[in-house]
C-alpha cells in the first residue's frame, strides 16, 4: 500500500534524524534554553531580515494555534476565520476550551477576505449592543489554507491592512507553510510574513520534521510572557533542543524549501494527468494537496493499491477525494498512482 | 416618549412589587434555602404534573445559559443552536467561555428542525476523524426564538425524539416562555415542555418579573450538583428568596399567563395594523414581537413618539424594525401607535 | 426566633423599597444605561472626590470577584490573597473557573501584610524558573475581612506601595465596606480606597440593598472593555437600574454610613456583653460581625431563640460562634439576645 | 560541565534511538492509531496484568496533568495534592486553567496521608455551606514525589481505601516512576498501580524517552471520550507512533526498569558519600533524587565542574541542593562528584 492520505505519514526527513544522532550524546538544558533553539531562532530570523522577532518551538499545529490565541486575547475577544479553518472544525473546539469564540466567515476555497474582515469588523461597531457580542480582536488564516489554496501578497497586504485600520491582529496558520512558499505560483517570503502579520508559524511536522512548529512573533503585546502561556498549555517540551535541532536542519541550506517543491512538483503531475483524464480540480492550487472527484468504481480498484482521503460524497456514484504529498513521496509511487488512475479510467 | 423597542423597560408587575412589599419585614435564610422559593418550585412543579422535577430560580438569562451548559457539558461536547440563537450571537461568547463551542444551523425564522438536529448529529458519527471535532450534546432552543416564532408541539416532539436518538440533552430557554404558551396559535404546555426536555427555563424579567428565570430539570445528570455550578458562575443570589417571591405571585391565578395573552393580543393588533397598511411581517407568529419593514421616512416621523428596535437595513430607504409589547405597554399606547403609523402613511 | 447568623436575612432597607416603588412606573433603557445608574455613579464619584473613575452595578459579590479578576488578568496570572479569602474558600473554585489561580498567604486575623505581599512577589522574581510558576499580578483583600478585622490607612497605604512597586493590582473586595467605613477605629475614606487601590467595590447585598455591588475602577488597563466581560460572565442586569436606583437611596443623605454605624454599635455592645461574662473575643474589631467562643450547653440554650453561625469546633464542650448585626437588627433584639446570655451563663 | 541538575538534560537512551532510526522509513497512520502504540499498549497492560486497562501516549507531564483532570472532573471538583505537588507550584497554573482548583495539603517529605483525604473530604461534606466550596474529588500524588520519596504498597492501600470510601478519583503521576518502582526499598508493582487508582502515569521523558508519557486508565468514567480531550487540549501527537515505539523499547526487555535501577544505585552511592562527608540527607528515598545541603564555600568550588539545582537557602552559608542522576549518568562522572566533594570537604 502507498499512502497519499495526508503528508505525515513518515517520520522525518533523513538529514533531521541523522542531525538527531549525530547531537544525541550531548548535555543540553531543558525548555529551549539551548544552543539548537537559539541557532534555528537566529536562522528563521536573519531568513525574516528581522532581528526583533521573538522565535518559539511548539510540538503541534492546535497546541501552537490555541497558545498564540490564548496568549493574544483578552476573554471576550473573538477570532474571525473561514468557515474550514482548522480551528473552527478540526481542532475539538480547542479555542473555545480557551474561552474564545471562532467566528465563522464563508468561504468556497479556504480563503477569507480583507472586505470580508472590514465588514465584519466595522458591523461590531456599528452595532449599538456590541458589548452583547464577542469582540473580533484576531483574525486567523492559514497558509497554504486546508484547501491547498494560497493568498497572494497582494491579498495578504490588504488583509494586513485591513487588520491595522480595525486593531485586530493577523495570526498565520503555516503548519504546510513550506508547501505555500515553493509553489510555482507563489509571490509571498518569509520577510513578508514578517511584517504584514504580528504572529505566524512555520510548520514542521508536515514539511519534513518529526514534529515542530515555529513560531515567529512581530507584536510584542503577544510577545510578552509568552513562555508562561506555553508552559501553562502544556506545550513547552522538556527537552526543547529536539524541537530547536529539527528546525536547524530544515533551514540549513534551504532544506525546507528545497522538500516543498519537491512534493509540489509531484502534486502538479498528479494535477496534470487528472486533468488529461478529465477529472475535475475542485481546488486550483500549486500545493502538495491535490483536490479531485473520482467516480466510485474507480476507487475501489485504486484503493487496493494506493490511500486517499475522503473528502464529501458527491452523489451516489462519485465522491470527493484528496491526495497528499510531501518530501518523503517516491516519484515512482506518484508515477504508480498516475499510470493506475490512466489505466483504471481507461477500462471503466 | 413611548417605549416599543424591548418588553424589558419596566420594573415589575404591579403585584409583583406589592408581594415584596408585603413580605419584606420578614426574616429569611439566604441562598434560595426558603419558603418562597420552596412554594414557588412546587407551583411549578405542579403546572407541570411533575413532582421529581427540579427547579432553580437564577436572574437573568445569559446566566441561566451559561450555568446550564456548564453544568450540563464534558469539556470536548458542544451545544447545537440556530445561527441566531442568543447564546450564538447576543451573549459576549459566555457559552465559549465556559470552554463550549456553538454549532451553528442555518436558520431563516429563528427555528430549527429535527432532521438539521439528526444530520450534525450523523455527520459527527460518520466522520473518521470525530475526534478532531467537537462532539454535538445538547441542543439549544428558544421557545419562542429571537424572531417570535414558536415551536409547535409535533416540532417539539420531533426535536426531542432526534435527541433522544442521538444522546443530546434538549434545553429549551424560555426567557419569554409565556408569550408562546399564551400565542393564539400555541398548542404546547409546560407538561410538554417538562416532557420532552432535559431542561428549560421560565423566563421572568420579560415577563412580568422585576429580573427572575425559574430552571426546570428532569435530566438528573444535569441536575446533580447544581448548586454548585450556580454559586460558581456567580449565579447564587443571596437573598434568593426575591426570586421565588416572584414566581410565587407570577404562578398565582394564572397571572404569568393572563398578563402573557394580554401582550400577544396587543401584539396582534398592531400586526393587523401593518398588514393593512400594506407593510410585510418578517416573520408570522402570534407572540409579543413585531418584525416589519418600514421606509425610514415613516420611521423618522414616527420615532419622535415611539420607540423600536432597529432589525438591519434592507435597503437605502427602508429598514426592518421590531416592535415589543408586554404586561406592561398600555393599549392606548399601543393604539396611538397604530393611529400614527396610519397617519404617517396616509401623509407619506 | 431572631435572626443573628448573617446579614442579609432582611430585604432592604425600607428607603430602599419605597424608592423602588416610587419610580416603579417608569420606562427606562436596559443593561445599566439608565439615569439611576448615572445618578449613583455621580454620588459614589463625587464621595470618591474622583471623577475620572468607572462605576459599575453588579449583582452580587461572587460575581463581581470572578468579573473584575478575569478582566484585569491574562491567562497566566495569579491572584495573591488571604488563606481565607472569600474566593478563596466560598465560592466554589469561581475564581479558578476563570482559569486563575488564587495564591494563598497564612493569616491569623483575615489580613494579609504589605511584606508577605512583597515577599511573594520577589521569591517569583528570584526564581529562576518563574515561567514555570503562576505569576502573582493582583492583590485581593477584603474589608472588613472574612473575619471582621479592618485594614488602617497606614496598613493599605503599604500594601499599596507593595503592589505599586511589583506591578500588582490592588482589588478590595468591600462586600461588607459600610461597616469597615463606619467602624468606631476606622480612619479610611472613599477617597483613600479610590486612591489607593485599582478596582473596589462597595457592598449594597449586606448593607441595605436588595442586592447590588457597586465597582469603582481607576485602572484603565482594567476599566477598557469591562462591560464586555460584565455581559460575558453573566452578570449585566436586564433592568439595571434597580442596581442603581438602590445605591442612588444609600448614598443619599449618608443612609449607607448611618446603618452601618448603627449595625456597629449593636455588635460593641454585643462584644461588651461578652467580654463581662468572660467569653473571648476571637477577633478584635468594631465591625458588624462578632466572633466568640461559648460552651455547647450555653448553646443549646441559646438556639431554641436565637440563630448564630457555627465557626468551628474548639473542643468536645465548646464551639467557636459568629453573631452578626446589620441595619436591620432591632435594639430589643439585641438586647434580648445579650439578656439570654447573660441568664444563660448565670444559670449554667 | 558534568550536569547533575536534573534527569532530562540527555536526549534519549541509545536503544530508543537506535530503534526509532530502524522504523524511520515506515510508513504509519497518524494520531496514535499505529501499530508501535498498540504494541506498547500491550506491553504496558501485560505489565500491569490487566487487559481492560485503556492506555494512551502524550508528549509531556504538564500537558498529560492537565488532559487527565480536564477529563475526570466537573467543573466545581476540585483536585487535592500536596503543598510541593508539581501541579500546585511548577505548571504555571495548568489546572486552573482548566477551570479547577487545587486544593492544598501541608507536607513535609512530598507525601500526603489518607488521614489528610479523609479529613479534607469529610470537611466539605459536613460543611453545611458546602456547596459554596469546590468539591473534592481527585486525588493527585506522584510517586516518587517532588522530593524522591515513595509511598509503600501499604500507604498506597490506605490512600486508595481513602479515595473509594469518598467517591474520589486516585490520580498517580508517575513521570519518575521507573526510579520509584526500581528503588531499593520498593515494594510496589505496576499491578498495585493499576489495581489501586483511577490513572496513573508511566514517565518516559525522564527515564530513557526522548519524550513521552503512557498514561494508563482504569476507570472507564475517565476513559470515554479521552481522545477529544486530549485532541483538545493540544496533546494528540500527528506521528503518535514516535510515542508507541519509544515505549516499545522501554518495555522490552526490562530497559524502563535496568536503567532506572542503574541511576538509582548511583543516587545510593552519592547518598552514602554525602553521609560520610558528614552532610544532612534532607529527604530519605532511595530513588535519582538526591538532596542535601552544603555550605557555600563547598559550592563555590564544586559548580566548576559540576552542575545542581540549588533547592533554597538554609542560613547565609549554607544552600539546600538537588543533584539528579539518570539513565545517562556515567558512573565516573558519579565518581567525580563524590570524589570532589570529600576533596573540597577536607580543604575547608
């Protein structure tokens, strides 16, 4: 069986746990007082161009989101998301168990709007019993989102806008932040993550680490104490050089970016010969998730060779599935899911 | 000025306040550990034919909500609700803050439906990855909702058959409960409501009580340790017994219902009015809100006597408004009310 | 039987319900926004001799505790109080609902000391692992105290320089503060709390009210946002302005200050009675609480008339008592219950 | 720099790595449903000689602490532990942040009593105004606690008695069990553990894991629905299988004990030195913990070459300190330590 459900379904990249070994004898000191902390926070930060950022390593993608959320709001304050965010469905209502409300915007592809945070920003104040309502104080978008999608600069400097001219903060989700930033289409850098957001990560469980997220923080309101919230979440990691290490290596000679359009190349293909067979892309994207509808009888046939997501039934014949790359996708599996797909849709 | 825009801008029924009086020489133990309250939870409990049922008396509705679901929820368990319920959108996040998230249904008359309830509940079942999502457990309702509209007793029956099935506790807020058990149209009672719920309230402030939510729980798993839960949201009024005093005078003769049917037939009155005058009524129900559409000049000549609440704009020359009656609006203000609007549009 | 257990066993002073009833036909706007409640935040101001201050009508103490403390802490903050701090053992863990933590310090008498509290504080600053440790940020102390002890000026003019000095908040609970304020040793002003603390409050509950606590901000880190976290918490009055018409009656004419002096005098002459038949007092203080200690047989006697709080068991023949005054202890009451004493210890 | 500091400043024992290098190009499902865990979960319930037992992974001590409370209680219990309980002093208020106090009982040596859960739990029921005080209802000790002692099999019989008689969870956190359950005057099983509490825990980070806790439930009250809370609260691992096979290891073979008995006879040896020496063993145990105090000259001059935690000042020359052994420990760096130390002890 090959799997292409999601893009953790390996332990790491090669260079991660030979880097592991290789310091394994050593004497560290514990919570990400270390040298593989400070080294990998003094990397993402030269790669930010931004020497005052405050650099944290957290294990998980909810864990980091419900940190950075507890730590930045206030009880009554609310974070505004896209009705898919991954805090709003996929996290077991672990902001709210923060004491937040997620406040759900529509969306067909994963992305919100900076008119649609102006609206709904300006309809809290414009309300006359707005202390009656959650106050939207951050609003939370992923890059890429969990559709593969991607915002471009332009969109996210007029998100970033529209979050100053209503004092709400920007939170970028990256838990598959490598995937957005080596995508053909991409136009975003890290630099530029830093200065239109006040908080975002850069995911490492799901691009190439054992686990990992790091997370750079711009606003120094959310700064403050920070480590007290980790710790107080359950999120600072006793041994916190195994974190620092990981992100050592992956930003060691472009290693992270290097991974990610590796898989976004295999994800391309995939998109090219579905398209050839004259399947649907329910999403366009140039990330390492690859959103199609396939008729059941061919599923059933592929499946016994090849894992995928199931993403929503269609009809009664058809169902919406996701497949996933990453760095430690062979080519010749992505060729064996191609050809099998080519062959299958040919005898159907 | 007369007020139409809440049924909350008096003190209390006349009767109400010439209870306290009289019983404000005595001597009482505090908590809500007194005869008042006693007496009160038996009238209660005698409307609903039900002798194990438990009543509490809270002041005011978010705090019931809040307390409720509290009391009610595991940390991970969420509460499904109308996108327009209060606990969704008028209450500050006070259900988020107690570590609950809100499902929200699409709505168009306030209401939700059994097969909406069954399908959140299904799709939680059949999702793989259910427990990266808040498991559904209760379901909120309103009797009437925020739009006036009210639950039939086969709806209701419905609903509670869909929890049932499901494991949900049902809690209906009933914070102008009396308005829909005296509607024109009403066919539900309190043993309906004792019946096919696990908990609903009766709401007082709105209805003829100076502040006042009388608790009914059947569900003895919500009920346990309950007094607890209400001392620790700050719920536990120390002199309790002003709360039963009330709903000892509202249940007495019938008052809740008598003064409840007077506001409906005023209410009544005036959406004859409208309908005559040719404007829309938003949503159709016989309780104690009126939603309308009216152009702004008509509004702008009309609230310089009367007030109401603005509902949203539906377009640059006309708004939607609700207008409130209650226990305590006099009929010949509700009659100049009528008479002005047939003015200002016989001169507009 | 008469009443000396607690105090507030009697619904309110009769000014209080006579102005109630006098504006009971008034239409006034909800939710505090009412001419009553401006008028009473003017007097307290005006008696705080501060007019930049934020009044706030709350319902009740355990409420306006968990209020005011999950407004003015982030997440990681601890709250440093009394070993028997009213949030600390009598509201049901209300305070750590909020997700804080309450900081214990050993007191004999219900006070804590400007040096326990800088203590605390610098130990968290010295330790090296601080992060790992809840961060002591506000002070709570009540006055009069748990016990019925009161802090001098001098005593609050040092805590406050504590707090000052480690960047804690300074909060006073004054659920009870008419009777510290008119204490035969009291030498503390309005002004002095206003000036010296954060936030306090002064109890309406146990001084006359109904119900009702009537908050005095001067942080305005704590004041942003505070009717958010009112709403939230579920404490904002439908009809707020019984809140504030009952303190716009105790503030009138000195009432507060008149029934408190009068609650005083009765508890002295409790304490005299006692001390001359030779049973300790417990506590020193001139306050309307009077703890002693009487033997089991005295007791028995005494509760066929009179009710008391047991305070705890001393040994198998004596047990630890409290006897509370208030505006509503009749004279001949008292006297009756120092005669009964006083036969009682005679005949035994 | 040798470190004695503490037992987590090594990555992990060289068999867990070795291990985890050998199943590095597997591919697994995410979350914890993988074989290396159920695996584990075998071994773990084998050990324990109880096959309903239900066994989960998490990353760390805090995050597992505040998963298992979250999920055991509702929201007015409250947990008793210890005055030194990791959970009162060194989790930056954790629990709290759950919604739940800890409730505090003097200790000496890190233990409490079942006399202490006794007393504490009858207090509150024979508290009239009990519901005014969080309830008890979890019981939390460590084994080895805080300060390296132990309960015996005996004490563990009377806390567990304690904790059934009064309807009270026995919650053990055991992330230094291997040194507890391999010390030489041990007399307690994992069985007992299993038959004796609700949940305890196996601590992996400290004992030989890069990180990981197995925590092992009992009681299926506990049980239902864990996986929510601890996808909520940011504690379910993407590649769960890093946790599985980690204990894996641990189980195979008796490692989790070899090693903690092998840091166990060090701490002996350093104990038997610093008697010799003449120094006061603060704490008796026979597990990793070894604490002493020390004049400040001896300090001065060990902390060049060796590194301690210091425990807190005992006069202005003498310093109370924690030295740690571990797996990792080399018998020659013990040496060192007790070598200098009987050196600068005969030149001071």
């Amino acid at each position: 069986m090959r799997l292409f459900h999601n893009d953790y379904n390996e332990m790491c990249h090669p260079a991660v746990l030979r880097y592991l070994q290789e310091i394994s004898s050593r004497q560290m000191d514990g919570y990400g007082d270390d040298d593989c902390c400070s080294s990998a926070a003094e990397r993402i930060k030269a790669l930010c161009e931004n020497d005052s950022l405050s650099v944290h390593f957290l294990v998980g993608g909810t864990q980091t989101n419900l940190t950075v959320i507890a730590a930045a709001l206030r009880p009554h304050q609310a974070v505004i998301g896209a009705e898919s965010a991954h805090i709003q469905v996929h996290e077991t209502g672990a902001v709210e168990a923060t004491g937040h409300k997620v406040l759900s915007l529509p969306s067909a592809d994963g992305k919100i709007t900076a008119e649609q945070i102006r609206n709904t920003a300006q309809a809290h104040l414009d309300d006359v019993t707005h202390e009656h309502i959650a106050q939207p104080k951050m609003v939370y978008i992923s890059q890429p989102t969990e559709l593969g999608t991607t915002y471009s600069l332009a969109e996210l400097e007029q998100i970033s806008q529209a979050c100053k001219q209503y004092g709400l903060y920007l939170f970028v989700d990256g838990a598959r932040l490598g995937y957005a930033l080596s995508a053909a289409d991409n136009d975003v850098t890290l630099q530029d993550l830093a200065n239109l957001t006040d908080v975002f990560y850069i995911g490492g469980t799901k691009v190439g680490a054992m686990f990992g997220e790091a997370v750079v923080i711009s606003n120094t309101a959310i700064t403050e104490d920070f480590r007290y919230i980790i710790k107080q979440r359950g999120g600072m990691l006793a041994k916190g050089w195994l974190l620092g290490a990981q992100f050592e290596v992956l930003f060691k000679d472009g290693l992270y970016f290097e991974i990610s359009k590796y898989a976004n190349r295999l994800a391309d293909k995939l998109r090219d010969t579905l398209v050839e067979l004259g399947y649907p892309i329910l999403v366009q994207c140039r990330t390492n998730q690859v959103f199609t509808v396939l008729p059941n009888t061919v599923l059933q046939k592929l499946e016994k060779e090849f894992s995928y997501a199931p993403w929503g039934t269609v009809d009664d014949n058809h169902t919406a599935v996701r497949f996933c790359t990453s760095w430690a996708t062979m080519e010749d599996s992505l060729d064996a899911l191609c050809d099998a797909l080519t062959k299958i849709t040919a005898n159907s």
